[in-house]
C-alpha cells in the first residue's frame, strides 16, 4: 500500500511545506523550520544508478524500483496528478479545472531522483509577471490577472533520461563546391550584351564510413500534459544537482506520474540520438555539402533512469481556451502561451493605417509581439 506522507509542525501541527530558497522545511503558519530527513544509504546508492532498460522494457525489473501510488487524471488535459499530504481536491494545474483524487491505487515505477525547487513562488511569479508585460496586445485582464498576484502550482513534472553507446554504419555522399565563369546574354537599354557570370556548382562523390558516440541522460519528457512546444521546450536542467528522491521535496507541491510509456519515451530518445549522429555523420563525411542515404545504428550498454524536475505552472482562461506558463523551478527559463485582445489589434491597426504604416503590421506582425 502506499504510504500516505504527513508534514506536521513540531510546533504547531500546521502542514510544512519545502522552501526552495533555504531548501528546508517551513511552517507558514508560525514561521518554524526543519531539517530534511537524512537519505538513508541504501535511497543514496539507488538514486543514480542506470536501470537496465531491457529489463524495464520488459517490465522485469526489482520489486522495490515501483510502488502503488494514489493519482487523479484531469478529465480535461489527462494529467496523471499525485496529491501530497493532506490535499485531496483542487483545480488541475496544467488547464485550471477541479479534479479530486482517486481512492484507487496502481503499481507504477519509483522516481529514482529528483531536482529539488530552487525558485520560490514568488520568483516565479516576478519572473511571469516580467513576461506578460512586455507583450504587446495582451487583453487587460490577463494583464489584471497577473497584477492580482494570482497563485501558481508548484509541480514535479516526470522525465525518463537514456544512456546509450551507438556505433553507426552510413553511406552517403561528399558535396565539394567549385566555380565556374560563363558568358550570359543580358538586356541592357533595349539591347543585348554578352557578360561573364560566376556560378557555383557542386561536385559529388561517394562516401561510406562509422561513427560512435556515447550519449548520457538524453531527457524525454514523460507527461503528455503539456503540449510539446511547452514541455519539451523546457531544457535548461543542471541535472548534476539531482538528489535521491525523498518525499520531503514534495512536501506543499504535487507531482505528476509519467503518462508517457517507457518504451515510448526510447523511441524519442532515439529520435533525439539520430539527430546528433547525422550531424556527425555530415562532419565525418566533410566537404561544403553532404548526403545521407543509409544510416545503420547499433545501441549497446542502453540504460534509463525515471526522474522528477520542478516547474511552476499558471493556467489562464480565455474566451473559453485555456492558455497555460510554465517556468522552469530551478534556472527560472519561461516558456507560456498567450492570448491576443482584437479590440487592440484593431486600434492599433486604425492608427498604424493613418500613420501609413499598416502593411507594416500585415506583413511581419511578430515585430509587435
């Protein structure tokens, strides 16, 4: 069964909550603070160890690597969220809608470790603010929304990261440019006139060779609660500050169980890999321009680990669309979308229009965003 974590202040008996900036546990009733418990040694030894991913492909691996855990899926977005403590109802993080936990449990796998929060709400909050205002066309009640200090969720999103060794056959061909003069016919004051004229041209010869690369922790989001413009777009993450998984981390903050298949997240993994070895397939290949036209790769030694990083989350309703922000916990990176007030478009086109600089919008309305 999955143990149902409590924070209690020594002090009071309110709930503790993590503080990010003393990276301790605080009472915001009576201020009081507490030391994080210490990780035994066994949770220490097992936090950055890779899993085989054979094995948890084929859902073979040790007992104590899942647990049963208590979630909620949003009806709306399909987020998988786990309450912490003592919260059992509120409005989904990701597209503002109530959910209310589930009371059935299922086995899923343990997140091995975590990078704890080092941006307060209040940083995020700033950091969102900042943002908002700058855009232009932004309707005044987002812009009233943000001045209201309205809260955001503090969640650990899910992420699988991959290990590999790959070694990577290909053939291909090696572009090498040179140039040619040639005389050309061109019109000049109702004649004709004879000019040379440089052009480049490109010489193309076979090419076959390997290339290896070992990659460690290629990052694949595991949540299909956000879209992937957000989610992936997410990718300043100093994964050396991991810590073992301790709920402590949890404590006032909720997370999110993976939604996103193990076997699945391999397949992006790969994606990712392919992208860098055709990069250094082109730079084995050399030349001004190059071909692939077959590309083998072998994986070895391929390994996984199941991790939690921190992000704060705003959703904001708008003509009956959802627009959500999310900004990284730990370096502060903001990635949000945005809605647009037609009532200032339109003014702003009238006095563009009369100022004769309404094309200017039409043809590039990203220099006013």
């Amino acid at each position: 069964m999955q143990q149902d974590h409590r924070w209690p202040c020594d002090s009071c008996g309110a709930d503790l909550r993590f503080d990010p900036s003393r990276t301790r546990l605080r009472c915001e009733h009576c201020g009081s603070e507490q030391k994080l418990a210490p990780t035994p040694s066994p949770s220490l030894a097992r936090a950055f160890d890779e899993q085989d991913l054979a094995r948890g492909l084929r859902q073979d691996l040790p007992a104590q690597t899942s647990a049963e855990s208590r979630s909620t899926r949003c009806p709306n977005c399909g987020a998988l969220v786990a309450f912490q403590g003592a919260n059992h109802a509120r409005d989904c993080a990701f597209c503002d809608t109530p959910v209310v936990v589930d009371t059935g449990s299922q086995r899923r796998l343990k997140p091995q470790a975590l990078l704890p929060f080092a941006l307060t709400q209040t940083q995020a909050r700033d950091s969102l603010k900042r943002w908002l205002g700058s855009l232009w066309f932004a309707p005044n009640p987002l812009l009233q929304y943000t001045r209201a200090g309205r809260e955001m969720t503090g969640i650990y999103l899910p992420f699988w990261t991959f290990d590999a060794a790959t070694r990577s056959h290909y053939t291909g061909q090696r572009g090498d440019h040179y140039t040619e003069t040639r005389a050309v016919t061109v019109s000049v004051n109702g004649g004709h006139e004879s000019r040379e004229q440089t052009v480049q041209k490109t010489r193309w010869s076979l090419a076959a060779g390997q290339v290896e690369r070992r990659f460690n922790d290629v990052i694949v989001l595991g949540s299909t609660s956000l879209p992937p413009h957000l989610g992936e777009a997410l990718t300043d993450w100093d994964l050396t500050k991991l810590k073992p998984y301790s709920p402590d981390y949890l404590a006032g903050f909720q997370a999110e169980s993976h939604t996103v298949p193990l076997a699945t997240a391999n397949q992006t993994a790969h994606q990712i890999m392919t992208r860098q070895i055709e990069t250094d397939v082109r730079r084995d290949i050399g030349g001004d321009a190059q071909r692939i036209t077959r590309l083998d790769t072998e994986y070895t030694q391929e390994s996984f680990k199941h991790i939690l990083l921190p992000v704060w989350v705003a959703a904001y309703n708008y003509r009956g669309k959802t627009y959500r922000f999310v900004v990284n916990g730990d370096s502060g990176e903001l990635r949000g979308e945005r809605p647009y007030s037609r009532w200032k478009i339109g003014f702003t086109l009238l006095a563009l229009a009369a100022l004769g600089l309404g094309a200017l919008y039409l043809n590039d309305p990203a220099l006013f965003n």
